[in-house]
C-alpha cells in the first residue's frame, strides 16, 4: 500500500513537473477578411491593404472575402455567427455598425454586441457633387438656388441607410431645405445619373469621388468632415457654411464578440503599424484618405458613440426601418 501511495505522489509530481501544453499562436493558419460590400470599392480596398501587410509579415494568406449585399448588413452578419477564434474578421464601417441599427428591423446582428472592436483603418471624408448643368458653385449658393425652386432638388445614394444617404438628410436638416431620394444599386450608378443630370447631387466618399470631380464629370462642391482634405484644400468644409456639420466615412477591423483579448490586442498593434509607415500616409493622401489607428477601447467607444449620432439623425429625419 505504502508502495502504490508513492508511485501515485511520484507520478503527480512529474506529472506538476511537464510544462503546459503551448497554446498555438496566432495567425497559424489563413483569415478570412470580410469586406461586405463589392471588391473594388473603398471598403474593399482598406481590407486588402491591412491583408497584404498581414500577410508580408505572418506568411500565412489573409484572404479578402466580398460578401455584399443589404448595405453590407448580410456580410456583418456572416461575421457575427462566425466561430470567436480571430480567423474571420470584419471590415466595418459606419453603414454597417452605426447605420444599420436604426434602418433595418432586421440586421440580423447586434452592432453593439455581436463584434468586438479591434482598430480604425483611417477616416474619408465625402463630398458633396453636384451634376455640372445645376448653377451653383458654393454650399450657399445650393442651398439658395433650392429654396428659390418650386420642386425639391433630387439626390441619389447608393441605397437607404447608406453612408451615402445619411450626410445628405443631415444636409437637408441643416439647410433647412426639401430633397428628394433616389437610391441606387451602387456609388457608380450614382455617378452616372448624376452626371447626365438625372439628379442634382449625392455625396460620396473622397476616394471615389474626387477623381469624377477632376475630370469634370461631377463639380464638387464641399467636403463632409470638419477640416479641409489635404487631398483637395482648395474645397470648403460644408460646416464653413453650416457649422457644427460632420459626416466623414470610416472604415476599421471588428471580429466576432469573444474573440481572445490577446488576438484583438495583437491585431490592433499590427493596424497601427501597417497604417503608421511613410509610405502608406503617401497612399491614403492620394485616395484622401486619414490614417487613424486606435486602441480596441478607444475604438469601441468610437463607434458608441457613432451608434448615438446617427441613431438622431435617423430619427430626426423621421426614416422609417425597412
């Protein structure tokens, strides 16, 4: 008895003895980096450029996935259900996680609890264009040349509770004016109404619209956010005319909610790397776009307190979910 007693203490202790088993690092394997709307736009272009310098780092694919469609609410929810491991993550933005919520009665997540935020990629502001046959140059002379008219002037987005929709209610608020919405399927539908003079004016981000405006396809006639592009200085800020106006587009990385702290912390590092180089503040300054990398808290707190603005503007426009 008293042999077996010390053949069991014996074999705890080397048992105690053994190191723990190591936890496998991550990135082990590929990620799946879920843009939900369609390759080639601004969204689609954020994840790729995290996903390249991923990937140049860690040696394992950082597989950009499109998976568009309702505003990017089917993508968003695609990653909510997905397993909390940090091997499928989401490039959001403010139509998907602050827009969302209060447009549609069915998301089919919670912005606020489903995800975990990991970091902001950069912020875009957009511009306000306006067809080349309408006679305005300023945001006061639109929206005088609005209210001399008999019949609202007509908008396009590129669908309901878009961040192309939303700056142009808060717009109309403002002013003080009437507008008429057109949706459309998509930014580069928009454009070419626009463009032909079957709508007056939309906004869009700076990245894909400043070059139409350099062409002259659209004129553009102020930008969204509180300070001048340095991509295009020469264009007012909407709020020089209407103070306290703001409505950049920002794009940053979430994962599903329980993702391992450890993962969240360690992609956040990564973003404010990949994004703090030279080389890319030379990137985004082409596209007009701002690096702006923050800690998990930070960013969660950010994208809070996007839920709260636009939750009023939606209510004050009296939008109602669809």
């Amino acid at each position: 008895m008293a042999r077996a007693t010390s053949l069991l203490l014996a074999t705890g202790l080397t048992a105690l003895a053994q190191p723990a088993p190591q936890q496998e690092s991550w990135p082990s394997r590929s990620v799946s980096v879920v843009v939900p709307f369609a390759a080639g736009g601004t969204t689609d272009m954020f994840g790729r450029l995290f996903g390249q310098g991923m990937q140049e780092k860690y040696k394992v694919p950082f597989v950009v996935e499109n998976k568009a469609g309702a505003g990017g609410t089917l993508g968003a929810a695609w990653v909510a259900r997905a397993k909390p491991d940090g091997y499928t993550l989401l490039v959001g933005t403010a139509s998907t996680q602050a827009i969302a919520p209060f447009v549609y009665k069915d998301p089919r997540y919670d912005a606020d609890k489903d995800f975990v935020a990991i970091s902001l990629f950069a912020k875009v502001p957009n511009l306000l264009t306006v067809t080349p046959k309408l006679p305005v140059k300023t945001v006061g002379e639109l929206i005088a040349y609005a209210k001399s008219r008999p019949e609202p002037l007509v908008y396009g987005s590129s669908g309901v509770g878009s961040a192309t929709h939303l700056p142009a209610e808060l717009f109309q608020m403002m002013a003080g004016i009437k507008l008429v919405h057109v949706p459309y399927k998509s930014s580069n539908d928009v454009a070419a109404a626009l463009a032909g003079g079957h709508v007056d004016l939309a906004f869009d981000n700076i990245t894909f619209a400043w070059p139409l405006a350099k062409s002259g396809t659209v004129r553009a006639i102020a930008v969204t956010s509180t300070e001048r592009s340095p991509t295009a200085p020469d264009l007012p800020t909407i709020a020089e005319t209407l103070p306290g106006f703001d409505a950049p587009s920002w794009h940053g990385l979430f994962a599903p909610a329980g993702t391992p702290p450890a993962v969240v912390e360690q992609i956040a590092a990564e973003i404010k790397r990949i994004y703090g180089t030279p080389e890319m503040a030379a990137k985004l300054m082409e596209i007009g776009a701002v690096a702006a990398p923050i800690t998990p808290a930070e960013f969660a707190t950010f994208a809070a307190a996007e839920r709260i603005r636009y939750r009023d503007i939606v209510a004050k426009a009296g939008l109602q979910p669809h």
